[in-house]
C-alpha cells in the first residue's frame, strides 16, 4: 500500500468517524446557545473553542462533517446511479443515435459552470440541504457516464466480450455482468474524487448561503459567520477551514492511493 | 554669498509653496459610505430610506425639516403662523430660494408638490402623512395656507419628512434620475451599483457649506465594509453593518465611533390573522420565550436597547413596558398548554439580510425550541422579503427594523403586513391624531403603546443602535438617526 493510500485512509476515516460518534455524542449541544461564553479561544474546556453564540465548535465541526458526507455522499450516488447506466448504454450503442443523445445531453450539462448552476436551482427552488444535493447530484451525471462510456468502449473490443455476445447474451445484460463488473475500480476511485469535490461545492454552496439552513451546522456557514471576525477571533475561520482541507486533502489522497492499488498495471511496475 | 542669498530665496519659496500646498490640502471632499443603494433618487415616490440618506436636505428641502437631535426646524418655511382652532396653517417662504436648475421657489412650487404627495394617485410611500389636509391655497408668491381637516398636532413633524420635500414641476419628470432641489448640494453624477458625487451649491440660499464635494459609496458587504473603512477608502460609514467590528475601531486612533439612537424599532413581527398566531395567549408565550438581553448581545454585540412596546425609547413620551413580556419560559409553556398547543408547533421564521435578522432569527428560533416552537428559518433577500411578507403576508413570523420615526400609527392599519386589527387601538390613534395639546398627546402615546404591549401584537425586541465609524478629523457627523439623512452642510474636517 502507498503511502498516500495510508494517509488519505486515515484523514478519511477520521472525518468520516468524528460525523459517525456525532449520532450518538457530541462534547455539548451543537445547537444550544450560551451567548456569554460566545468568541472563546480553544482551550481545555472548548477544544476548538466557541462561536459568535458561544456554540462549541467542535461539536459543531462533528455535526457539520455529517452534513458535509451526508449532502456529497447522496450527490455522488445520484451522479452514480444515473451517470453509470447512461454510459453503458451509450457504449453499448456506440455510434447509434441514442449514443449521440446521452453524450450531447452529457456535454450540455458538462458545459454549465456547475457551481453557478447549483446556485441558480437553490435559488429558484430555496436554499436548504436537499436542493443543494440535487444541484450536486445533477453535476456528477455527466462525470460518470463520461468516464464509464471511455471504459467501456474499450472492454467492448476484447475477447470475453465477444465470446458472451457469441453465446448470445444482449447488450444490457452483457453491459450489467461483464462491463460493470470491469469498471467498478474506476468508478470507485473517481467516486472518492467526486466526493472530495461535493465536500466542496456543499461548503461553498452553504458560505454562499445555499446550502443547510440554522440551526444544522455546515463548514462553508461557519466560513461565513465567521467572516467579519477573523481579524480578532481567527479560530472561528479557521477551524472549519481546516476541517475542510483535511476533508478534501484526504478524499484526494485515497482517491489517488486507490488508482494507484487498483490499477493492474502500476502494480505489476511496482512489484 | 550671492549663492547663498539664491539659494534661501529658493527655500523661501519651498516653504511657501508647501504652506500654500498644506492650505489647499485642508479637505473640502468627504466620501460617505452607506450599505444600500438607493433604486432611484426621488424621495416623494419611495420609502427606500437610502433615497433619504442621500438627498434629504443635501438636495430636497422642505416647509420644516429634521435637526440632528430630532427636533423640528424651520425649512423653506421661514415662519408659520396657527390658527386659533388649529386648522389653518399659514406658511411664509424664504425668499430668494431657487432651484438648482435657477427656476424660483416659490409657493406655486409648494403647492404643487403638497398636491402631488396627496393626489389620489400619488406614488408617495407616506400619504398618511398629508391625510388632513383639505386644501393648499397660494396667498400671494411668499406665502401659503394649509386648511386641515381638523387640527393635528403633527402637521409641522409631518412635513419634515423626506417624503414631503419641495420640488418643482419644471423639473419633476426626471426627479428620479437628475433630482433638481432646492438644497446647498447640487446632484452631481451616479455611477451605478458604486456612488453617487454631489457639488457644493454656490447658490445656496442658507450658509454655504463647508465641503465642496460629497461621494456616497455603497458598500452592501459587511467584509468590504471594514476592509474599505481600515484602508481608509472611505472617511465615514453612516452605519457600520458589522457591530463586531466596533471595538477596533474604537482602539484604533484612525477613527472615532458614534454610536446613537435610531427610529427603528426590531421587532419579532407576528402574523396576527395566522392560526395559532390569532391566539392572544401563543403571541403572549412567543413574548415570553424571548431573551431580548442574549439577542442584544449575540446578534448586536450589545449595541440596542431593550423595548418593550412600538415606541423608541429616547422620545419623552416612551412607556418601558420591557416587564410586560419578561424571559420566562416557564410561564411561556404554560401559555401554550393553556392554548391547546402543550406540545408547541411548527411556524416559519423569514428572514431579511441584515445581521439584525439573520443572527438575532438564529437566536430566537433557539429560544422558541427551549419552549416547544419549531420555527424554521427561511433566509430571504429584501426584494423576496417585501413580495411575500411584506406584500404577501405569506409567513409566520420575520424579523424587521421599523426605521420610520414615530410610526405607531401603523398598528391602526388592519390591512398591514402584521394585521392587527383592534377597534380599541384605531379610536386611540383617531384622537391622537386631532389632539395638539403635548400633555394629552403624551397620555394617548402611552395608551397606544400599552395597548399594544398588552395585545403581544409583535415580540418587541430592541431599538437598533446607529453605528456610525468616521476618520478622526471629520466633525459635524449626526450621532442620532432622527430620520434617515446625512446632512452634508453640517460636516468639516479638522484643521
């Protein structure tokens, strides 16, 4: 294993355990205001220390990092799940008109500048978590039926599948048994790189005002909050903003840690 | 030697030079910043109060206008004259005013511009103001009376207003673009979506003020706000939008900060014809599951005093009615299990950008769910907010500033955003209207804001500070907000 697999793993899991103790603990309320202990620095008692209302930050970050995974994990899924079937097909009927469809739909989509788009449907259809995740969501169709088409091209020439299109298996199942199975890694690893960048889009989404509303904690609108009171309380900016370095630094990390174990070969160089 | 005498000649000269140099430099230009542009610049067809802020008495005048301690002063109206049953108000004008385009003021002009705010179909955003008068007659070029309806105690208060400036008809058709007043500023130029510039009026009929120009910058970021104020872009913020900010200011030499009192009363306003907001005792719990002290402190950062009532508490006629609707959640829950609500519900909670509303909504939704209220907040832009709560009456609850000075008089408007509609209130504000006497003017102004204290029409939370931040050297600054004006011919920088 390399060593950006090993790191990425563990900031990963770090980030994805703080918003898994968060269902069952949290050093305070997340929520619960306590205005005259407000703009603490860390210390013993508030690790990361306090906000404008006097919140403990780190139980916010705890439950912000499950805003984060939850918004980009269902966004990715979304991307996955619609992205995914669209690309086989369109390779499966490489050239045919139905092809062409998915791929200049795909292009359209892919042509929008994605975060200015998420704000246009968040600010049409209101500002809150579930919009932002279908605004994120949309945005990954087109990068998975792109990538799962390329792949799926190229399986399309070699010899399994031209023996299981001999024993007449149809597109669609030859799609589902042989080719899906053949990019899984591909999707996986692109998948952690999606994720890492969903993190990002809800964090900007959320700064811009957009994304999970208040009292649900979010990183982009502590940001925010913050704004106005970095120059004398510099850890209100701060922490979330490492948070969510960590976050994408890590997701990166694995992401590029998986390619790397997976791909069959960069592992025959290596050994 | 002759090289000598050469050269402190030369000096000599530097020296003058550069007395002549520190003279011209002494500033005759300020830039004001302030956080909302005006839409257009026309005081008699708007409520925006950034119209105000720039052209009340820099380029709109009118009969009587505002001080800067809230007092009524005499305008274009050189002196007045009241009948013995009040209802006939003889103005004489100044003489020798004219507009900036040089057409004369005289009392054609007010006329006119009185008709125009009064007409059926007038756009002005304050006809209440000139509800009782019956007629405007032209007594001869200097003078003009006023016939009213019946008396009214504030007839000299209600023409001070922006929305009762003197204009012209030979300029009025492009008011809102190139605004032609009677003011010691002429309009200068707008670049829009940056700043308006406006020039000393050599012309001007009063004392001629001390700048020459004026730029008002709009800076809507509260971010941009401190970075422009530090960098000194800017010389003055007419009210600073980050409160958090303030202690810098304060320690830094550069600046000096005013803080005073405005007209806007911030109110946790409440739909009264909304289930279960129809129910006196769920308005008198919401009251008492307020903390306004923790709003003060985490969404002013201390800046506001607490109200209890509609009213601002600077004005001798204030009533502290904060004890009527004291923190108490206990008795608050009590409210609600005896409103058939023991498990609370659900409301929405609409709020405007200011941080006023979006902190203190943060706040106040924390505190109703120590009680048992859900209310989700809905974070909205002013343009959504006026459309669907203000228009629309499409909410639970908002938070808003009410900036109008002495606007009680809108709790006796059924149709109002809020709706509180009381038989009681209307016949005290009826009488309050025709009573010229201040100590029974004063006793019905108590009356009113107790009624509505004691109807927990809205839940009263503060009266907004005015936070004003300016270079050191500049004097002259109003430290209250009386109505909304930046009164240029007041401002000089030190020497």
């Amino acid at each position: 294993m390399s060593r950006n697999l090993i790191l990425g793993t563990a900031l990963s899991s770090l980030v994805l355990l703080a918003a898994l103790i968060s269902f069952v603990w949290t050093p305070y309320d997340h929520a619960a205001l306590n205005i005259p202990d407000k703009l603490q620095a860390p210390d013993t008692r508030h690790w990361f220390g306090t906000d404008h209302f006097g919140r403990d930050m780190f139980s916010m970050i705890m439950v912000g990092a499950r805003t984060s995974i939850a918004v980009a994990l269902v966004a990715v899924g979304i991307g996955m799940a619609l992205g995914v079937p669209l690309g086989l097909t369109a390779a499966a009927h490489k050239g045919s008109w139905l092809d062409e469809v998915i791929m200049r739909g795909n292009d359209l989509v892919f042509a929008f500048p994605s975060l200015v788009i998420a704000i246009l449907i968040t600010a049409v259809f209101g500002a809150g978590a579930l919009n932002a995740i279908i605004a994120i969501g949309i945005f990954n169709i087109p990068v998975f039926a792109r990538i799962t088409r390329g792949a799926a091209l190229t399986l399309w020439e070699r010899e399994f599948i031209l023996a299981a299109r001999v024993s007449g298996k149809g597109a669609a199942r030859i799609s589902a048994e042989h080719i899906l199975p053949n990019v899984a890694n591909l999707l996986i690893v692109q998948g952690t790189i999606q994720f890492s960048l969903g993190i990002l889009a809800e964090a900007g989404l959320s700064y811009v005002g957009l994304g999970a509303q208040p009292p649900t904690p979010s990183w982009g609108r502590m940001l925010a909050d913050a704004q106005t009171m970095v120059s004398f309380a510099p850890h209100l900016a701060l922490i979330p903003g490492l948070a969510i370095i960590v976050t994408v630094l890590g997701l990166n990390l694995l992401g590029d840690g998986l390619r790397d174990w997976l791909d069959p070969r960069i592992r025959v160089a290596r050994a | 030697m002759r090289m000598r005498s050469v050269r402190t000649l030369a000096s000599a000269l530097a020296l003058g030079a550069s007395l002549l140099a520190s003279q011209a430099l002494a500033k005759s230009d300020i830039t004001i910043a302030m956080q909302l542009e005006p839409p257009h610049l026309d005081p008699t067809s708007a409520a925006a109060q950034a119209i105000d802020s720039v052209v009340y008495t820099n380029i709109f005048e009118g009969l009587t206008r505002f001080m800067g301690d809230g007092s009524v002063a005499p305008g274009l109206a050189e002196s007045w004259e009241i009948s013995e049953d009040g209802t006939v108000y003889t103005f004489k004008l100044r003489d020798g005013v004219t507009f900036h385009d040089g057409t004369v003021m005289d009392a054609e002009d007010v006329k006119f511009s009185l008709d125009r705010a009064r007409a059926e179909d007038s756009a002005n955003a304050q006809k209440a103001l000139f509800a009782g008068i019956e007629t405007v007659e032209v007594v001869d070029p200097l003078t003009v009376r006023l016939t009213l309806a019946e008396p009214n105690g504030n007839l000299l208060f209600n023409l001070a207003w922006g929305d009762a400036v003197i204009v012209a008809p030979e300029s009025i058709e492009n008011i809102k673009t190139n605004p032609v007043g009677t003011g010691a500023f002429t309009f200068g130029n707008w670049v829009q979506g940056d700043s308006i510039t406006l020039n000393r009026n050599p012309e001007y009929w009063g004392d001629q003020p001390v700048l020459e120009t004026a730029t008002f910058k709009f800076i809507s970021d509260p971010t941009a706000a401190f970075a422009a104020m530090m960098a000194e872009d800017v010389d003055v913020f007419d009210n600073f939008p980050a409160p958090e900010n303030l202690p810098q200011f304060e320690a830094d030499p550069r600046f000096q900060v005013l803080v005073g009192s405005t007209e806007g009363e911030t109110i946790l306003s409440t739909n009264n014809q909304q289930p279960p907001f129809d129910d006196i005792r769920v308005r008198q719990a919401l009251a008492h599951a307020i903390d306004r002290q923790a709003i003060i402190d985490g969404a002013m950062f201390g800046y506001g005093t607490p109200i209890g009532t509609h009213f601002a508490p600077h004005n001798p006629a204030y009533v502290d009615l904060t004890g009527n609707s004291a923190h108490d959640p206990e008795k608050a829950k009590a409210l609600l299990a005896e409103a058939g609500l023991p498990e609370g519900f659900q409301t929405t909670l609409h709020l405007p950008p200011p941080s006023y509303a979006r902190r203190g909504g943060e706040i106040i939704a924390a505190q109703l769910a120590e009680v048992g209220i859900t209310a989700e907040i809905i974070n909205v832009e002013w343009a959504q907010w006026l459309e669907s709560v203000f228009k629309g009456k499409d909410f639970g609850l908002t938070i808003v500033s009410h900036t109008e000075p002495m606007d009680i008089g809108i709790y006796a408007r059924p149709d109002y955003y809020f709706q509180y509609d009381s038989s009681d209130f209307q016949a005290v504000m009826a009488m309050l209207n025709s009573t010229t006497d201040p100590a029974e003017r004063a006793r019905l102004m108590g009356e009113a804001q107790r009624l509505i204290s004691n109807d927990y029409v809205n839940g009263y939370l503060f009266q907004l500070a005015k936070l004003g931040v300016a270079r050191a050297g500049v004097r002259g600054l109003w430290e209250n907000a009386p109505t909304a004006a930046i009164d240029l011919s007041a401002i000089s920088w030190d020497e």
